[in-house]
C-alpha cells in the first residue's frame, strides 16, 4: 500500500512539487481551460509537467446542461467515475495548474474539498509558467494510471442557489463578484445575456488575490484584503461568470484562514438569464 502524501497545504510551490514528483501518492492534473482561445486539450498536448493527467474544466470538472448556468457543479458520482478513471483514488494527493494564476486549477481543488476530500488536492503557485520558468522540463507524453477509486464523502454545506441568493439581496448576506472589473461594471460582457451585476455585490476581482509576479499574496494580505471587503461581519457568498473563477476567491480566503464562505453556482450566467432579475451597472454596488 502507498503511503500516504501530505500536501504542504492548499497550494503547492514548484520546489515542492519538483522534490514530490516521483512520490506513488502524487497526481498531477493538468486543467488548463479559457473562455476563449485554443482548447486546454490542445495545450496540454503540445507540452504539460511531466506526469500530469489532463482534465476537462468544462466537461469534466463540470456538468454543462444539467444545472444552473454555464458550468454547474458536476456530482459526486460523475467525479467520483472521471478521477476513478484517470487513476485518482482516495489515497493520492493531486496538485493541479493551469496557465490562468490558478484560476481554473482551484475549481479542482474547491471539489475536493466540497465532496469531503479537504487538503488532498493543492494549486501549483504560479502554474505551468511557474514551472518552465524555473528551468523545468515539460513533456508530451500522454500520462496513463491504473483505475483507482476516489469516494465522494459528506458534502460540504458550501453551495446555495439563486432562491437563496435572491432571498439575500436586503444586505444579511455579503456577496463578492470574483469577474474582472470591466465585467462587474457592466462595461463589456463576452458571452453571459446581460452586463453588470448582482445589486449589492462588491467587486472581489480573483486577479487581485495575485501578486505582481503572478503567486498568491501572503496570508496576512489576503486576509486584510477580504476583511477589508467586511467578509468577518456577514456571511459570504461569491459568484463569477460561471462559478469556475469564483473558487480562486475561496481559495484566498482559505489561504487567509478564513472560513465558511459560499459558492453561488449558476453565477451571473444564471442570475442573468432571467430579466426579471435587477442588474446593477458601474462601479458601486
């Protein structure tokens, strides 16, 4: 039997996983994905960190079609058959990257922890860039593990709805919009119905979670910057385009350590396909 892997915590820095990279209790997944441009896939084959498994963040790390918005949270079950199949059972440790300042990699590590896998996945700090400019090797072979078994546990209580967000507009709930500011501000809208945002939400850009060379800010910056926005007073949900970039927010305020905020998970590609729902625009909440 393995032994069992201790992350460092809920990212990873290159060094780290450099040292851990033969380590039988890693996996390494390769989540690349954007908006737009060339699919993740077509990145991944053209050079990933050696070992890393690729997987979809809108097929796989998502279920398109069978919830609210754009990229619903997948269930259990399905996540439990996807990680099984890659080899990614109960007993392995997996750090994820992207090339999007972990934007998309913390998606995966916000499922662990929802379906009860807390602190057996991390976020490469820096992602793949980090890693090439390190003066590490990338490789194009196709990773392949045997099947194991990963078990979806007690699910956290870190998901509400658009009733329950709708229900929160008087102000009990603080929510925090993770899109870019241009977004929140209603000046340009690329794919959702609608431009703006939800009345009362603060801008909470995930970008600025990073510091100037693209790694997380210090615990203590992160948790001035979320207090700041009054996260320690009120009970808080955050919400993006779709609920992917959302969970780089919940992965600030963990790495801050500070709990118990909330993921809305049809997210503005929800929220605004209704036109009965208010919109704000500008820059005030």
């Amino acid at each position: 039997m393995l032994g069992m892997l201790t992350l460092p915590g809920p990212i990873a820095d290159v060094g780290w996983l450099r040292d851990h990279l033969e380590h039988p209790g890693l996996h390494i997944a390769d989540v690349r994905w954007a908006l737009t441009g060339p699919p993740g896939r077509e990145r991944y084959a053209e050079g990933h960190l050696p070992g890393a498994i690729f997987l979809d963040a809108e097929k796989e790390l998502s279920s398109p079609g069978e919830g609210p918005g754009r990229h619903p949270v997948p269930t259990g079950e399905k996540l439990a058959r996807i990680l099984g199949e890659r080899g990614i059972g109960d007993e392995h440790a997996v750090v994820a990257y992207d090339d999007a300042g972990g934007s998309i990699a913390a998606r995966l590590w916000w499922l662990f922890r929802h379906y009860g896998h807390g602190g057996r996945c991390a976020v490469l700090d820096g992602g793949i860039d980090a890693w090439t400019d390190a003066g590490l090797p990338l490789s194009t072979e196709v990773a392949s593990h045997a099947p194991a078994t990963w078990t979806p546990r007690a699910t956290r209580d870190d998901l509400v709805d658009t009733a329950t967000v709708e229900a929160s507009l008087g102000g009990a709930t603080l929510l925090l919009d993770a899109r870019a500011g241009e977004r929140y501000r209603g000046e340009t809208e690329p794919v959702d119905p609608r431009p703006g945002h939800i009345p009362g939400a603060l801008s909470a850009p995930w970008a600025d979670n990073l510091g100037a060379d693209g790694r997380f800010r210090s615990a203590g910056e992160l948790r001035g910057r979320y207090a700041a926005l009054g996260v320690e007073e009120r009970p808080t949900v955050v919400y993006c385009g779709s609920s992917l970039t959302a969970t780089h927010d919940l992965l600030a305020m963990e790495l801050a350590g500070i709990e118990g905020a909330s993921l809305y998970e049809g997210s503005w590609s929800h929220w605004s396909t209704d036109p009965s729902r208010p919109a704000a625009t500008g820059p005030e909440p």
